[in-house]
C-alpha cells in the first residue's frame, strides 16, 4: 500500500537529462528548468529571484542562465515581456520535472520506500480495520471519527506515529514544535491534536492486543528471551511504586515485559504495575506468549533459586533457562557433575543434578568454571534439557545481551521507549496497605501464639513453686522462683511485642486506594517502537548485506536518516541527494559506501528507480 497519493507520470522524452556542471548542479538544473516551465517568458534576472526563494541563491550569472535558456529552447523573445493577461502561465506538457530541493531526513525517505517495497504496513492495517468491525459489531451505539476511517487514512496515520522517533519526536505534542518531514513523506502534515486523537480512539478498540500478531515473525523460533524494562511515571495522585532501576529510585511507574526471538526481533509485550515481582507473572506471561508465538524454550535475566517457579514451567510443558543465585551454592563442590567440554577460551564446563538429593526440584544444571574468577551455574528445566546440549547453554544464554539489552537501549535512544504515553488512572485497593497488613496479621498471629505459650509456661512454672512451697523445698524453691521471674519477664516483653503490632496495624487505618497507569496507550505505543526496531533491523541485514565494510545502526541514523538533501522526480528514475556539507573525510567514506549500497538494494518509488547520490549543499 502506497503511502503518498499518486502523482502524473511525465511525459517520456520531455525533459532533458541533467548533468552537474561546474557552475550548476543537476539538481539546480532541475529547479530552473521546473521554474521555466511554469513561466517561459520569464526574464532571467526574475528567474534568479525565484530560484533565491526555494532555495539558497545561485552563483552564477545571468548570461550563464541565459546559455542554458538557449540550449533548452526556453530562452524569451528581446525587449521587455508583455503583460498579457490571458496569457496561460504553463505550457503543453508543463509539469515535467519535479523537484524538491530542500528536504528534511533523507534516509526516513528512502526506508520508507523500502518499507513500501516489502508491504511491511499492509498487515497492520489489516488488524486495525478487523479491530474497528469487531467494535462496530460489539458496540454497534458508539460513533466516533476511527470507525469511518478509510483505509489510506489509518495508514498515512499510524505511519506518522511509526517515524515520529526517527524525526527525534518523543511526545506528541513535539509535532507542534518540531520541524519534521510529513508533508514530503506521506503528502501531508499532522498535528499533536489529530494524532493524539487517533491514539485515543485505537486505545478505544483495544489496538494493542490486535497489532501483538503482526510483531510474529512466521515461522516463529523455539527460544524466546524475556525481559522487564521499569520505566518512571511522575503523579500528584497516589499510585502504587516500586523499584526503577534505570533511577535507582523507589517511585511509581510501569513495568514493560518485552519478548525477543533468537534473531533479535520483538515478539511480545505486556504492562503490569512496577510493584508485581517478575516471578508473580512469568508463568502466565509465557504461557501467553507460547500461544502467540508458539515457542516454548525461554530465556531470562535472572539469577533465581526458585523450584517452584521450575516446577511450573515444567508443570506447563515449557522449558526455562536462567542463573542460578550465588548465594545459593558453593560452586563446584555443590553439584554431582561431570565435565562435558572445554571452551576455547579454556572453561570446564560440567553438568549434573545437586550433589545432595532433592526429590522435589526438576532442575538440571550447567557450571562454567573459569582458570580464575567466578564460576558461573545455569540452571534449566527438562524441556531445555531435552532440547538443548548442555554445551549450548552459556551461549544460548549470553546472547542475551545482545538480543535484549542493546536493544533496550536502541529502543530508548531512538525509539522513544522511555515515553509516558496516557493519563488514565485505574484506582484500586492499597496493595501497599495490604501487603503491610497482611505481613502484621502474620506477625500478630505469631505474637499470640508465642504469648500463649509463655502463658502456659509461667502456669506450670507457678504450679511447681507452689508445690515446692508446700513440701518446704529450699534451694529447689529459689531455683523455680528465679526461673518464674525470667518467664514472666518474657511473657511481658512478649505481650509488649503483640501490643506494638497491635497499634501498627491499627495505625494502617481503613483499608485505603491507590491509583494504576491504564497501560493501553502505552501498549499500543511500546508495539509500535517494538516495530519500528524489527524494522531497523531487517532494514540492516539488507543494507549489510550488499556492503563490504560494516556499520552500526546508530551510524547509519546519525550520516544517512537525520540529514537533509534534495529530491528529483524524472520521467525515467527518481534522485536522492544526501548533504555531506560537514562531513569528515573518514564519515564520508562510510557514507559513500551506505549510498552505494543503497543504490544496490533496487529501491523503487512509484515504479521508477531510485538512485542515491551525495551533494555538497550550502548551509
């Protein structure tokens, strides 16, 4: 699906072929020659003014212009031009060339003619219209704009919100402010009312949940890894906090648990409060994605000691990979282990179960043991086991860094991944509260008991004094008042314990509320950055694919997308010039080779080539 309306073809053979000159580049050439078709009888000197207000000026003279009049036949009659009014201002067959000869983020251009080329928005569209019938079909009362939209407009629409990162738009609102390329990318501009509009109408058809299918790659891998990202929320209303790690810092927010495949491509996602543990929702979240995706081996970054979390996984017929906590063994001497290999860096690897038996705990595990240093213990459950050699796992497991936490921070520096999208609170019971209260119940009930038996104790205690008492025992009487001293003593501080913890869960009050993010916004903008990453990334296999050095995706955004160039549309191909103007010369080289390979990717825009070429453009 084309993202820009179509535009006239040009006549063939009616411009001619334009080559940089010394004085005059092709894509001035284009420029002038565009202006002389929409006023022939246009004296030079006026043209050069023209000229001045689409672009920077021309050096070149008025006698130079004029020879290139002559050469295209477009040079006006002697003495002054007529003013006549009915005059047409465009000749037969005017709109031959068209140029642009400012335009913002080149290389957005050309990715988004790549994207149109592997029909990468035709199955988001698709979702979406699915989406808006199932809305219509259950609320058949509701009206609002979305539910009419055509199907160009969702595209056109979604796409602004897909390169708003790219344009280095974090909030909506930035599209008020900030200068970006709409008009020239999708045929026309947009405000932060409109698109936040469109947002809020897809938060109403519940848009995440059907845009989660088209971030699956088909087929789907075996192995996933799975991740937290904590991000921080600022609010006047009480909301319930935990732990951002980015910030170090105990505060509300949310908690985004993303899913990678073993290629690098985002599968998954799902919002839960910052106070919810992972391992409260792991189980349900991969059970969630194994249906999505179909992958049932997963990978993720912590180091757990947690068998009932394996046994659930095993329970479940998936398979879990992760470390073993340090606190949790002695290193080697821990394990019934056998050595299964040697790395090349010189590592042991071992395998086996728990030196000691432990009937209950499914878990297999792996040891790297270094010549010095920490030795490194994984952990999984039989599924992985049965699929994967144990020689396979520190490798499985260390492609992890690249899979998720590069990508965490690809996302944040140029996905916008740390925006707070949506104002919506969801208020609810205190669970800060009832965790609390929950916790002195417990120590309350403990108390009781505790203070119960200290009861019975001085009971028992006061019964053999008074028997002592009553035999005329001596020494053995001191000896049974002492003792009853140093129990009613303890029975005292008990009941003094049992009495603060009393007033504490008195202090706690009724029970109270606290607020929750409503994380459909954020969903629907956290798969849209989920998808613009897989998209970069696919984008670059092709790209490095047809160079012989390589580059980095941070480099190709910084020297190709954030610069600025020109654009010419001909009869026969369409050009794309990248300014160089402040380039390096070791930066120019890269730049060079990323255009060569560009032009080798077979880029096309409305069925003619695209060819890439380097400028240097005036400031």
């Amino acid at each position: 699906m084309p993202l820009t309306l179509s535009k006239r073809t040009l006549d063939e053979g009616s411009s001619p072929s334009f080559c940089a000159g010394r004085k005059l580049g092709d894509v001035e050439q284009a420029l002038v020659w565009t202006l002389l078709q929409e006023d022939p009888a246009c004296p030079t000197r006026v043209l050069l003014d023209k000229v001045a207000q689409r672009q920077s000026p021309l050096a070149v003279s008025i006698r130079h212009l004029n020879r290139w009049r002559v050469q295209w036949q477009l040079n006006r009659r002697k003495g002054r031009p007529r003013q006549a009014a009915d005059r047409p201002s465009v000749v037969s067959g005017a709109a031959l060339v068209q140029v642009t000869p400012r335009l913002s983020f080149v290389g957005v251009h050309l990715f988004m003619h790549w994207l149109d080329q592997q029909e990468t928005f035709g199955p988001v569209v698709a979702q979406l219209t699915q989406a808006i019938e199932a809305h219509k079909r259950a609320h058949p009362d509701d009206d609002f704009p979305l539910l009419h939209h055509r199907e160009q407009t969702l595209l056109r629409r979604f796409v602004a919100l897909f390169c708003a990162p790219l344009f280095g738009i974090d909030t909506l609102t930035a599209f008020d402010t900030h200068e970006h390329p709409l008009p020239t990318l999708l045929g026309r501009g947009y405000h932060s009312s409109t698109l936040s509009q469109f947002l809020g109408q897809l938060e109403r058809i519940d848009a995440a949940a059907a845009l989660i299918p088209v971030l699956v790659p088909h087929p789907a891998g075996q192995i996933a890894y799975v991740d937290g990202h904590m991000m921080a929320y600022w609010s006047r209303v009480p909301m319930h906090k935990g732990k951002i790690t980015m910030l170090g810092r105990i505060m509300a927010g949310s908690q985004a648990v993303i899913a990678h495949d073993e290629a690098g491509q985002a599968l998954f996602v799902a919002y839960y409060p910052p106070d919810i543990h992972l391992s409260q929702v792991i189980v349900d979240y991969c059970q969630k994605l194994a249906g999505a995706t179909g992958s049932t081996l997963f990978v993720i970054d912590r180091a757990v000691n947690a068998v009932a979390m394996a046994r659930a996984f095993d329970d479940q017929g998936l398979g879990l990979l992760c470390m073993l906590d340090d606190n949790e063994h002695q290193g080697l001497e821990s394990f019934e282990a056998a050595q299964v290999d040697t790395l090349q860096d010189g590592r042991r690897v071992y395998g086996g179960p728990w030196k000691t038996p432990r009937p209950h705990d499914p878990r297999h595990f792996v040891i790297v043991e270094p010549a010095e240093g920490k030795t490194l213990v994984y952990w999984a459950t039989p599924k992985v086991e049965a699929v994967l050699a144990a020689t396979e796992w520190p490798r499985v497991y260390r492609e992890r860094n690249e899979r998720q936490e590069n990508s965490f921070k690809r996302m944040i520096d140029h996905g916008a991944l740390n925006t707070n999208y949506g104002r919506k609170k969801l208020v609810g019971p205190d669970r800060h509260q009832q965790r609390a209260r929950d916790k002195l119940l417990q120590s309350l009930e403990t108390a009781q008991q505790r203070v119960d038996k200290q009861v019975e104790e001085v009971k028992a205690k006061q019964d053999q004094v008074a028997e002592s008492e009553s035999k005329g025992h001596g020494k053995r009487l001191a000896q049974r008042q002492r003792a009853l001293a140093g129990l009613e003593k303890e029975l005292k501080n008990a009941k003094h314990k049992q009495d603060q913890l009393a007033e504490q869960a008195y202090a706690l009050g009724p029970p109270g509320e606290r607020a929750d993010r409503d994380f459909r916004k954020q969903t629907i903008m956290t798969v849209r950055t989920l998808l613009l990453e897989n998209a970069l990334n696919a984008f670059m296999v092709v790209l490095l694919g047809t160079l012989q050095t390589k580059v980095s995706l941070e480099l190709v955004l910084n020297l190709l997308f954030e610069r600025s160039g020109a654009r010419m549309e001909t009869n026969a191909q369409v050009v794309y010039w990248v300014n160089t103007s402040g380039l390096s010369l070791p930066y120019r080289r890269v730049l060079t080779a990323v255009v060569e390979g560009l032009c080798a990717m077979g880029l096309r825009e409305h069925g003619k080539p695209i060819c890439v070429r380097l400028k240097d453009m005036p400031p």
